[in-house]
C-alpha cells in the first residue's frame, strides 16, 4: 500500500533554480489522511461509499448497465429451461452478480462461496438410534450437554433394545438440502490472503469473529444446529478457518504489476479520494453557510424620539427614561402574541427599528465549485457525466458508449467469470449437466440500422434465423416453436368455428361466393380454367368475389404448416397481384389479411414497399440513362 500511495517516495520539495524552492504539489492536506495499509483503506471506502451519495450512486449505475440476462450455450432446450428457471426464481441470480460487484467496486475486493444448508441429526453410536439435534436438545429425556466439540447425551433407546444405557458424545450426521442453496458474500475485513510472490497463488482464510466464537461456545442451539464441522474445529482450537482452493471465488480490481499489494486488489476509490476529499470540503462550507446565512438575522431596537427634552431640544433615547430589560420582555411578548394571533393589534409607547442581516447565502454558497467538482469525481470514476444525468446525446451516443464499455471491460469479465464458477459449483453439487454461461452482450443504439439489415438478410435467405434473432435477444429456437403453437391453436380455433357454423347451416355465408363443390382446388391457388362456372354466373363476377386475399385466407386452414421459403413466396405472389388493385380494394384486403394472419401481412406490406423502391430506382437509372446517352457527341 506504501508505494501505492507513494508517500515518502519522492522529495517535498521542487527547485526552480538558484535556491528557489517551492512545497511539492502533491502533498496536499489531503494527502494526511489517505490510508497507509490495505485494512484501513477497506474501512474507509466502506465510509465513503455509505457516507458519499453521489459517488455510490455513479458507481451502482456503471453495476447496473452491465446486468443483463444469462444466456445459457450447449445445452438442450429441457436443460437450458431448467437452468434458466433456477438461476431466476431460486438463485436470483442478477442479484447475486449485482452485490459482487458491489463489493468489487467499493472495496476492490469480493469474496464468495456457495452455501449448501443441512439439517443436523445425532445419532446414538451404541444403538444407531438418531433424532434431530433440536429434539435431543430440547427433550428432558436425553438430558443433552454441550461439551465443545462434543455433543453429550444419554440415550433412551438403549434400556428398551436390552443394551446398557449409554451416556456420551454422539455422532453427528449432516443431510444436506440442495433445493436450498445459496451465495456467500464474505465480509472483506475478516478475510486474510496467504500470497506467493513467485506464482501469484492465493489461499483464503477466515478470521472468525469472537462474537461468532463466543455463540458456539456456550452451545446456542440456533448456531450448533448451523455450524459447519469444520467451523466447528476451528473454533474448539481458537484458529482461523482455511478455505479450499476451489471453494472461494475471489473478484478483484486489476492494478499496475508495480504496486505490492500480496494478492489484494486496490480500491479504484483511492485513486479519487483527493477529489472526494475536495468535494466534501466545498460541501462542509456549504453547510456552515446555509446554517449561517440561509435565515436572515432579525433585530428590534428602540427608535430614539424627536422633539422636547433631549439634549440641545434634538431626539432622545426611549433607553434613558425606559428600562432595557422591561422593552426586551414587552417586545419578546409582542412576538409570541402575534405568532398565536395573527390578526392580533400590538401597542408600544414609542416607535422601533427593525433590522435583518445575513440572508445571502445565494452569493456565498460554492455552487459552480461543487458542480465542477462533482463533474470531476464522475470523470475521474468512469462514469459519464450525461449518462449519470440522463442526457446523453444521440448524435455522440454510440461512440460515448463504445468507450464506456471498453473502460469497464474488466468488469463485465469478472462478472461471467463468476456466473460459470457459480454455475460449476451448482452442477457439481447438483449433479447437473454442465453449461456454459454469460452476461448477454449490451446491444447500443447505433446497432439498430445493423439490426435492420440482418432483418431484410434474414428474409433473403443470406443469414440464419439463429445469428439474427440472437443478437436481437431472441430465441429462434423458442420462437419457432411458439410460432408452431400459435399457427396450431389458430387451425384448431378456425376449424371448430366452421364446424359450429355449418352444423347452425351457415357454411355457405362463410364461404363468400364458393360454388360448393367438395372437388374445388384449395390451398389458395386460383380456380384452373376449362370448364364453365355453374349457375351461368360471369367468370369476371367470379374473380371480383375471391380476391387473392380471400383465396390464401380460405386456404390457410388446410395449410397450416409453412416453411419461411413459402411464406414468403406466397408474400411475393400476393404482393404482385395486390400491387394492380385499386387503393380501395387494397386497403379492404390488407385488413382481411391482418385479421387472418398478422405475419403475413407484415411480409405482404414489406414486399410492396420494397417493389415500389426497386421500381422507382429502375425508373431513376433509365432517367439517368437516357440524359447521359442524349449529352453524348454525335458526328
């Protein structure tokens, strides 16, 4: 920590030359209380992240823009489901990475372990007989005794299976529950770090707290029934518990391979503590005004009389005929009675002065000091000062946002490296299948028109259905497969409907113009020609009742499993056709569409437009054309 600080490294004083020597800069009157060892320096990022609301809250913000969903890779659906469903309803697991880099980002440091809750029996080791701790600790019959580390009783069990009653330590037998487990957060102050120069090896060891110690010892049946045998054994020996190397994961800030820090990393908080100590002195200033000078100072005096009597005939004191104290209690009673009464009339014998000072706290408060200090300390912690106020400018957004992703990569690092330790640890106690997970990349906004464009690659068939939808946060996958529903139950709703329908003798209002006949194409395709329609009705007639809309809508219940190859060739022929219909007619069978089947009106309006586009840039170029080929020379 020494030569983090660099206190004592370099001279206290700079030359100019011919002796002229000036105080170093940097030994500020800050610079007495930044802390010289790494224990002090935890407690006072913990004071100043408790006690500075500003900086906690620019340092919560940075957390919170890098939470976003788990993505969970080579795994099948049902295990990614199941995974998916435990890490959000039992772990919570957006919580759990939160308050780890919260630790990060306050004390350098976090520390945390898995849990895994047991409920603790005993058993008799003459016998077998076992019982919960919790009963024997509480039945009269086994006439428990703590003895650290020995759990003494006398078993009931014995006289009744014709063995001699026995009285001694009993076995203890830990049933683990799984459904139940859970992160440990470590409290920083009580962990110490065992480092090794040459390999950068650490191992973590726990410096239980007396008070924890103090409990087990005098045998509280809430933390005999919890307590860890190991824990346990520890305590019986006065030592400190040592962890295993893979059951604790250690998030740390990165720092410069020339500091000593033995395995520690160093607060980012100290790097600002010069400008966290100048804000808060501009801010105790600021205070002391506002107490002082907010209020206006209010004084009464009498106000001396003019006319006879006075010296030379001028103006004379009321004080040299009228007792000081008796004014003071009669002005002091004016006061209290017009607060009870405001409408109250007050008399005095003679007329007074009243006076206010102070009240222009306004001009000397340290606003625009405070204001750059807190644009400095924002700066100086990473975080942008128009994302912290919520003013970020599109027009310098997404370059602001690249930088501020790239500054704080590490962390988003840290954060996975602890979501695939954690879910490690869960599949090997669980005996899980093991996945691979991550933090969802943050998607900026100047992504969008890249979103688009693999859109419209998608629909031609240039790139998967997977890679887009993925980075868009979707599941191609799980969208097919509600796609499928949807189209299923949609088949299954329209089928039930005309079945209701034709047998109340409706089919042929449903129908809209169908001539009836069983033997009829369906699936959408217009009627082949080569016979003559039936009733002697016009053919034309025929065409205007069954628009193509009309003729895909029909058919949509007998064709309900489509490839996007087919969805969107029926989007191309329907969009072909629609394209030379009237505006009216249009419009009335773009709204049948959408009721049938939104997706494909979608695609329909989509084809349209871009035929309309791709029209009017053919019709561009032959403009363009033709004026250059008419400019050309001739002869």
């Amino acid at each position: 920590m020494t030569s983090a600080l660099m206190r004592g490294q370099f001279t206290r004083f700079s030359g100019l030359g011919g002796g002229a020597e000036f105080p170093d800069p940097f030994m500020d009157v800050a610079s007495l209380s930044i802390p010289q060892n790494i224990r002090s320096a935890l407690y006072w990022c913990e004071f100043i992240w408790n006690y500075h609301g500003t900086y906690r809250m620019a340092m919560e913000r940075i957390i919170s823009y890098f939470l976003t969903d788990v993505v969970i890779e080579e795994a099948s659906d049902d295990e990614r489901e199941k995974w998916e469903e435990y890490l959000r309803d039992d772990m919570n697991i957006i919580g759990e990475i939160q308050t780890a880099l919260r630790n990060r980002m306050c004390y350098g440091n976090g520390f945390c372990s898995i849990v895994v809750p047991f409920k603790r029996f005993l058993s008799c080791p003459k016998c077998g007989y076992q019982a919960p701790l919790k009963e024997i600790y509480e039945n009269k019959v086994f006439n428990f005794s703590w003895q650290m580390p020995d759990f003494v009783a006398t078993c009931p069990v014995c006289a009744k299976k014709g063995k001699e009653t026995y009285r001694g330590p009993w076995k203890i037998k830990d049933e683990k529950d799984e459904s139940k487990i859970r992160v440990k957060h470590w409290n920083v102050h009580e962990i110490e770090l065992l480092h090794d120069l040459y390999t950068e090896d650490l191992n973590y060891i726990w410096r239980i707290p007396e008070d924890y110690r103090r409990q087990i010892r005098q045998g509280s049946l809430f933390h005999l029934e919890r307590v860890d045998q190991e824990v346990l054994k520890a305590v019986q020996l006065n030592q400190v518990f040592r962890f295993n190397p893979d059951a604790i994961f250690h998030m740390k800030e990165p720092t410069l391979s020339g500091m000593i820090n033995r395995g520690w990393g160093i607060p980012r908080l100290l790097s600002n503590f010069r400008q966290i100590w100048y804000v808060q002195v501009l801010h105790r200033f600021n205070e002391a005004i506002a107490l002082d000078y907010v209020i206006p100072f209010r004084i009464i005096t009498p106000q001396p009389r003019q006319g006879a009597g006075g010296p030379s005939g001028g103006a004379m004191d009321p004080l040299m005929t009228y007792d000081g104290g008796d004014f003071r209690n009669q002005a002091l009673q004016m006061i209290r009675r017009r607060r009870r009464d405001p409408a109250s009339i007050q008399v005095f014998p003679f007329p007074v002065n009243f006076q206010m000072f102070g009240a222009d706290a306004k001009q000397l408060a340290p606003t625009e000091l405070i204001a750059q200090g807190y644009e400095r300390l924002l700066n100086d912690c990473g975080t942008p000062v128009e994302l912290y106020n919520g003013s970020l400018q599109l027009q310098t957004a997404p370059v602001a946002l690249r930088l501020f992703e790239a500054t704080h990569h590490p962390l988003v690092n840290d954060a996975n490296r602890f979501l695939r330790w954690l879910t490690t640890e869960i599949s090997r106690i669980k005996s899980w299948e093991t996945v691979k997970t991550s933090l969802k990349r943050i998607t900026i906004a100047d992504n969008l028109e890249k979103q688009m464009m693999a859109a419209q690659m998608m629909m031609s068939q240039q790139l998967s259905g997977t890679t887009v939808l993925r980075d868009m946060g979707y599941d191609w996958r799980q969208e097919q497969k509600q796609l499928g529903e949807e189209s299923r139950f949609q088949s299954e709703i329209q089928a039930r409907m005309q079945e209701e329908m034709q047998q109340q003798g409706f089919a042929q209002q449903i129908a809209k113009g169908q001539t009836g006949d069983p033997n009829q194409p369906q699936g959408g395709a217009p009627p082949q020609g080569g016979g003559a329609p039936q009733g002697g009705q016009d053919p034309n007639a025929m065409g205007q009742q069954q628009s193509p809309v009309t003729q895909y809508i029909q058919s949509m219940g007998q064709n309900t499993q489509q490839t996007p190859q087919d969805m969107m060739a029926a989007a191309d022929s329907l969009a072909d056709q629609m394209l030379g219909q009237p505006e009216s007619v249009k419009d009335s069978d773009l709204r049948k569409l959408k009721q049938a089947n939104p997706t494909m009106h979608a695609l329909v309006k989509e084809r349209m437009a871009q035929k309309r586009r791709d029209t009017k840039t053919q019709a561009a170029n032959s403009a363009a054309m033709g004026q250059a080929g008419g400019a050309q020379p001739t002869g």
